[in-house]
C-alpha cells in the first residue's frame, strides 16, 4: 500500500490520530478488527525508499532500522503526541542535519546515519520489502506471512478449485453461522415467529433445516449411499461431514466437498422458495440440482482418481 494513493491516505487518517499514534478506542468499521490483526504482522516488511522526507514520520516509521525509533524508547503516551517530527526536519540542502545530541543517540541505538542515502529533489516511496518491485499486495502478504496467520480449517473446503464462486460463497456463510436463518435473526433481538417450511416443525433452527428435518435425512442418506460413504449425524460438525470421504482419491474429495455443499444450499434454497415464492421442490427436484452441481465440478476438477473397483 502506498500512502499517497487517496483511499491510502482515508485509510490512515480513519484510524490515526493527529500524532500520528493508532486509535486506542473502538472504531464501527467492519475491517477494523483485521486492522489491527494484520498491523503487528505486516509492520516489519513495510520500509521506505528516502527522497525528501516530508512523507516520513521520524519516530513512527521505520525508515532507518528494521523498526520504528519510537520501540527503542520508553516514553509515556502523552509525551508521544508531542513528538511530531518528520524526517526532513532533519535535512537541509546538503544532506543530513542532525544535532549532536540526536545524533548519539542514533549511534547508541546501532544507526549510521552517513549510511542512509537521501534525494531531496525526489519524493519518498513507501515500499513492501517482500515484493521485487516494492508493491504490497494482499496475496504477497498471505504467501510471505504463513507462519504469523491461523488459517481456518474450512479455507481449503471453501475456496476449492472445483467449486464455482457462487458456492463458495454460500459454502463460506453457511460455515461461518452467517446465513439469515430465523433463530440468527431471533438472536439480534428481533421478534419473528419461526416454524419449519419443509415438515412444519415448531421452529426452524439451523440445525433442524439441514439435518434434523426429514427431508434432510432423505437428502443425506442418499448423498452419503452415492459415495458409500459413513451416514450423516445429527450431531456431527460440518469438519466431521467433509472429512467423511479422507479415504477417497483427491477427485472424489472434490466431489463429496460439492455434494455437501450443495445439498446444504438446496436444503436453504428450497426453503426459501417455500417461504417467500410459496413454492415447493420436491426431494427429487432438489436430487437433480444437487448433480447438476456435482457434475459441474467434474469438470474444474484437476485431481485424479484411485485406480480401484470401488472408485470406478
């Protein structure tokens, strides 16, 4: 990320304070909370190619050390917002301009400031150290920063190859508890009367729409006879149903993670198509589209099969 590109800079003055200083209170932003994830991992592969240093905070960031300054000290808060300073207050017309004082305590911290090169006829780059060319971007921070993320369990499920972007998405609310079913809307406090649009049931939580229901039971025991497969229980976690096919070749993991979600976003499908069109599919309708998916996924699939009897 470049600070002079405009959405940077909204960016940064959102959740800086005039000082310069991250906000300490809770901003209602839904990217905050990864903000602030993602600064302390990013922070020490962010750097700057020096030009004239008006851009560049002289404690806050790390211009000269892999660090900024302000780590090496130990100031309190409310002495910090004086501190103001930009790195070119530092330079006049022929290059660095450092009071004694400043300058031994760079050295006392390890930095030779006649080591750093400045342009002042040029602008200062912020850079991504971990990119050849100096450009951040979202995907060379997830590659280069492994070991600092706990990746979910369901992200290779999710966002699998074989799946199109409209399942995926489905697939990716329906792990997250996201989808607007009627006991999530209950549980923001808003009164609705829920009962089950396939059987009747009393209420509808989730978990009766795609497991407990017997229109899910037939669903599932048909989806887990195709792969001769364990069954479906209703107590099993979603990790439980799609770790269900490990024994099967890559190809089949791909289909069985398809047939899973598919079945789920039929289930919701049909049960919207009653609630709000007054329409019903019939189990053997929801069946069809469910291959229909699946069989679209034989297609993306770049996997291959087990050469045995049972797989073929």
């Amino acid at each position: 990320m470049r600070r002079e590109e405009p959405w940077a800079q909204m960016i940064y003055a959102k959740f800086h304070t005039k000082s310069g200083d991250r906000i300490k209170y809770h901003k209602s932003f839904s990217v905050w909370p990864r903000i602030k994830f993602a600064k302390p991992i990013t922070k020490p592969f962010i750097g700057w190619i020096i030009g004239n240093s008006k851009k560049i905070d002289f404690w806050r960031d790390t211009w000269a050390t892999s660090i900024p300054l302000r780590e090496h000290i130990d100031l309190p808060n409310h002495l910090w917002k004086l501190c103001t300073a930009k790195v070119s207050d530092f330079i006049n017309p022929d290059g660095w301009n450092f009071p004694t004082d400043t300058l031994l305590a760079l050295l006392a911290m390890g930095i030779t400031i006649s080591s750093i090169t400045c342009n002042t006829n040029s602008e200062d780059i912020q850079i991504w150290k971990l990119d050849i060319h100096g450009d951040f971007s979202v995907k060379n921070a997830f590659e280069s920063t492994p070991d600092c993320l706990d990746t979910a369990w369901w992200w290779k499920c999710t966002w699998l190859q074989c799946l199109h972007l409209g399942l995926s998405g489905f697939a990716w609310k329906l792990i997250n508890q996201i989808l607007r079913s009627d006991d999530l809307i209950q549980r923001k406090g808003i009164l609705l009367v829920s009962i089950s649009n396939h059987c009747g049931f009393i209420a509808e939580p989730v978990n009766h729409l795609f497991f407990e229901c017997n229109v899910a039971k037939v669903i599932w025991s048909w989806a887990t006879s195709t792969f001769n497969i364990d069954v479906v229980a209703e107590n099993d976690s979603w990790k439980q149903i799609l770790d269900k096919s490990k024994a099967l070749s890559l190809y089949l993991n791909d289909l069985w993670i398809t047939m899973v979600f598919s079945v789920s976003r039929w289930l919701w499908n049909a049960r919207n198509k009653i609630q709000f069109d007054e329409s019903k599919l019939t189990i053997r309708e929801i069946q069809n589209r469910v291959l229909r998916e699946v069989e679209n996924s034989t297609k993306l699939s770049k996997h291959g099969m087990y050469n045995t009897v049972s797989e073929l």
